[in-house]
C-alpha cells in the first residue's frame, strides 16, 4: 500500500518530531491535538527545528516552507477519515489511547494503518478495541525525534506481515532505522533504560550521590551522552513514572517498582524539562 497522507494524534514533543520527520520525507502530514494552543506549540517547535537546519545551510529557507505547508491542523478526531495511516502520540495511559482507537477505527478508511508511538503499553490490547488488529502496529520513534536514528516497530499478536513490511518501508523514508520486536511490556528500549533510570533515582533517594555526581559517572565513565537523571527530565517524569508502571505491572517483578522519590516529583507536578522543572530547573 502506497502511503501518502499521515495524520499525527498529539502536538507534544514525540508528536510534533514524528511530524516533523514525517512532512520532510514528502508525506502530507495532518497533526492533531485536542486544542489551538497544543498545536502551535507543536508547529512552532517544528518551526524552530526548520530554522536552525536553515541556519547550519541543511536545508534552505524554501525547503523549510515546503516542509510547514505538508502539514495541516486538526483539532478533530475526524480528520483521520483520509489518512492511510495514523500515528498515535498522545500521553501514555491505556485508556486514553483505547479511546483513542476505537474513535479511529470508526473513522479511519479501511485499509488505513493504526499505529501507536507508545512506549510500554501492549500493542495486542490497544489493537484489541478495534476490528482490524491486523493493521494495529507499534512504531516507537526516539527523542528528540529528528536526530535519533531509530524506531522500534512492535508487532501486535494480530499484526499482518503486510502491515509490518509497510510500517518498516516507511520508516526507511523517514531516513530510520527499524528493528523488528514483539509486543512485551517496555519492548526492548524501555525495558532496558528505564529500570536504568529508575536505579539512578534511587540512589539519589538513598543519598548515594548528588544529582550532578550521578549524572556525571553515568556520562564520563560510560560515555552515555546524557546523565540518567537529565534523561529523566528530558523524557519527562509522568512518561517515566507510566513505564516503570508497565513493566512493574505487566512483567509482575518486583525489581521493577518505581522509585517513591519519582512518584513523588510527578505528583508534586515536577514532570522534567516540559513543565520547567524536575530533578533540575529549566528556563522557558
Ligand atoms: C522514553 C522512550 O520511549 C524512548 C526514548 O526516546 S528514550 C530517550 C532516547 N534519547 C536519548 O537517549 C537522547 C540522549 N541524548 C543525546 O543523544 C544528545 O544529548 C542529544 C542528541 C539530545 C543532544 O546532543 P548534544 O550533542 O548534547 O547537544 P547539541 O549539540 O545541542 O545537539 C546535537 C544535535 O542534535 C540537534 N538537537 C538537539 N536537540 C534537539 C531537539 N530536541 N530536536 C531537534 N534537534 C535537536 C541539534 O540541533 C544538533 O544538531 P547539529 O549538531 O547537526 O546542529
Ligand atoms: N517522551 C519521550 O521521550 C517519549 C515518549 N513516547 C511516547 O509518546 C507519547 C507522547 O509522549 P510525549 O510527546 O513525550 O508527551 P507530551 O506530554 O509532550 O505530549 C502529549 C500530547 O498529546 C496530547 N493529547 C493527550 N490526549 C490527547 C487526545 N485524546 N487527542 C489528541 N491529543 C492528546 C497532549 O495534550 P495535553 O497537554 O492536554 O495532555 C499533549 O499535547 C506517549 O505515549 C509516550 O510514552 C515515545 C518515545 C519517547
């Protein structure tokens, strides 16, 4: 199937680099969020991004325009009536993004993918509200979107080969790197980096070290370009928090339980680098 229009569900930072990534491989790309403002926060970190490559001589100042016009707003869930495949990047929560599904299934045209840039949560019982499972796929892009090379793509119990091999071309126009996974909670990435990151929060709460100092051994002795708890912000804490939930819940061990001190940020409103404040302070 020949992809050409893309819708984007969520203006946030995944949303608005998929985007982004997206109208610069020549795809009519429609981004959604629920209102105005999301949007343009989305389109004017695009619009940054655009006009730094412009300044480095990457692109010139008409290719950042012709990048701007392939994308579309939408603040309707109904505009995914003509895309022939939607990317889902809305905040990580199952119900969220079950509602999310059903609505799509309704709307999107039949043959039109359903893919979710989830980062944890089961790509079967996302599919599993929908009558096409078979076209629900998990196509897990990194961030910051633009620069990271690659994409996990996640197939579902029920996900079709077809749809598989359309997702992994498509991901090679984007100029990524797909590696295949099957649909466990966290996948390989998260499964991976987060009980990393949920470790380096427990030694700040056990008084191990200082916040510098742990970031500092993690990013001069193992050459990581970020320190785990600059990475924590920078992904975002309630993003964090949902993941290590995932695993904790879905792999049932207990090696797995998140940090109080991470619960306690998120509740606090301390969500890293978006809200300006999480283990360290931002400026906006
Ligand atoms: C949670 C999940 O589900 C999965 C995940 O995504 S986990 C997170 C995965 N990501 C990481 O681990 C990122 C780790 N950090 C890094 O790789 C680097 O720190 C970084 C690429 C983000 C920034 O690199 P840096 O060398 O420290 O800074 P900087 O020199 O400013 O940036 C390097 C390049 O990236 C670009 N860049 C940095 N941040 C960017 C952003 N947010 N958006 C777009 N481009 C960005 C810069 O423009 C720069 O490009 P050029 O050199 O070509 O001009
Ligand atoms: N942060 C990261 O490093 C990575 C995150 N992911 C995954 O990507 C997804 C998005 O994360 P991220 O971009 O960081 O989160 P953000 O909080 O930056 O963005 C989420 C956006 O989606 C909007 N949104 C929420 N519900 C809906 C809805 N029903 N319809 C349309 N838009 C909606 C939010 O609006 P509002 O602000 O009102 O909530 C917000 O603008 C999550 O599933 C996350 O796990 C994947 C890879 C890496």
């Amino acid at each position: 199937m020949a992809i050409q229009k893309v819708m984007v569900i969520g203006a946030g930072q995944m949303g608005s680099g998929i985007a982004q990534v997206c109208a610069q491989a020549g795809y009519e790309v429609i981004l959604n969020d629920m209102k105005d403002e999301f949007f343009e926060r989305g389109l004017n970190t695009i619009t940054k991004n655009l006009a730094r490559d412009v300044e480095k001589g990457r692109k010139t100042e008409e290719e950042k325009s012709a990048v701007l016009a392939r994308i579309t707003k939408s603040l309707t869930i109904e505009d995914a009536k003509d895309a022939d495949i939607i990317i889902e990047a809305a905040v990580e929560n199952m119900d969220i993004k079950q509602s999310i599904f059903k609505q799509l299934d309704e709307i999107a045209p039949k043959h039109a993918i359903l893919a979710t840039n989830t980062s944890s949560l089961p790509i079967t019982e996302i599919a599993a509200v929908t009558k096409r499972p078979e076209q629900v796929i998990g196509m897990h892009f990194m961030n910051p979107v633009p620069v990271m090379k690659l994409v996990e793509i996640i197939r579902g119990l029920a996900t079709a080969d077809k749809v598989y091999e359309t997702v992994a071309e498509m991901t090679k126009q984007l100029g990524k790197t797909g590696v295949e996974v099957n649909d466990f909670p966290g996948f390989i990435s998260n499964r991976i980096l987060l009980p990393m990151i949920n470790e380096a929060i427990y030694a700040l709460y056990e008084g191990v070290a200082s916040k510098e100092a742990i970031d500092d051994v993690m990013k001069m002795g193992m050459n990581h370009p970020m320190g785990p708890l600059t990475l924590a912000d920078f992904i975002g804490l309630d993003t964090c928090l949902s993941i290590m939930e995932i695993l904790h819940e879905g792999l049932g061990d207990s090696k797995y339980r998140p940090c109080p001190l991470l619960r306690k940020y998120v509740a606090a409103g301390w969500l890293g680098k978006k809200s300006g404040r999480g283990f360290y302070i931002y400026e906006s």
